[in-house]
C-alpha cells in the first residue's frame, strides 16, 4: 500500500504485535475495557476479526401471502406518511390520510410483488446475512505490546477476564 493511503482515506491493514486471541468480538471488547480500566493507553490497540465469513441465517419461508402482506404493511407506513404531510396543509387531514394509506398498500404490494414473480421460485425464503469472524485478535502498538500481552494473562488467569472454555483450553497448549 502506497505510504499516504491512510492520509488519502484508504483502507490500511492494522498494525500491532498480538496480545490477546479470543473466540467472540464480546471476549475480545472486555480485554481492552478491563486494559482501558487499568489505564493501559487503549488507543494504542486495535480489535481484529479474522477468518471472516458470511454467514446467511435462514428466518422463514416466502409465499405469496407473506410477498403481498409484507407490501401491503410496507407501502401502508409510506402511504401514511406521505397522507399526513400532505393533510398539514390542507383544513381536512383525514381524507389525505385515507388516501396516502390506501395508494401507499397499493404501491407497496405492486413494489413487492414484481421483483418476487420475477425471481421464479429461485429464492422462496427470507434470511439475514452477516460477517461472522473465526476468532478476534487484539493487537498492540510494539511499545506497549508486552505490558498489555502480560495484563490480559494476569486477568485471565485471576478469573477477572472471562473467556470461553475453547479459549482456556488452547491457552494451556
């Protein structure tokens, strides 16, 4: 990477000797919060995530009635909005209320509906995807590196910093 890549707004690879691995994001966030409450300077750490995946968690079937409702309720919150910016400023509100709601169910059920005909039965289920990493790594600039490596293990080995049962047992090894 060139050496003004950070100066330009770029993504740089982070920095640091590791001090810690731990197997959740929480374990990881809990060394430097209990580092940070024993005035160890934490901006000289950084929390990486490696052996990113996307993990895509399938939540339910997709039908048609579900497609349609889910437009119709979507397009319903729209329409009502709209209906209501639209009544302030007129001395009847209601009548542009009923109208936003009901144009809104119908634009939201057409908005749904094509894009799900179109796919064909291709895709029949609703899911949540996110970035998942392998283990969280805790890094620290070389100065500090030894005395926050010797922190985590001192908290570790008191029971102050609680990590999961993998964890212990890879750090006997």
């Amino acid at each position: 990477m060139a050496p003004n890549a950070s100066a330009r707004g770029l993504r740089s690879r982070p920095e640091g000797w590791p001090v810690g691995s731990f197997n959740s994001y929480a374990e990881a966030q809990g060394a430097v919060d209990m580092l940070s409450d024993n005035g160890f300077p934490v901006n000289e750490l950084t929390i990486v995530g490696v052996d990113l995946m996307e993990v895509e968690r399938v939540t339910g079937r997709l039908t048609w009635g579900r497609v349609l409702m889910g437009g119709a309720a979507s397009g319903a919150w729209l329409g009502t909005f709209i209906g209501l910016l639209m009544g302030l400023f007129q001395e009847a509100w209601l009548a542009p209320l009923i109208a936003g709601i009901l144009l809104g169910v119908i634009f939201g059920i057409i908005m749904a509906a094509v894009p799900y005909a179109a796919s064909a039965g291709r895709r029949d289920f609703t899911s949540q995807t996110q970035i998942v990493a392998g283990r969280y790594d805790v890094l620290c600039k070389p100065d500090h590196a030894v005395e926050a490596r010797d922190a985590i293990a001192r908290a570790v080995n008191s029971g102050e910093l609680r990590i999961g049962e993998n964890q212990r047992a890879q750090d006997k090894r």
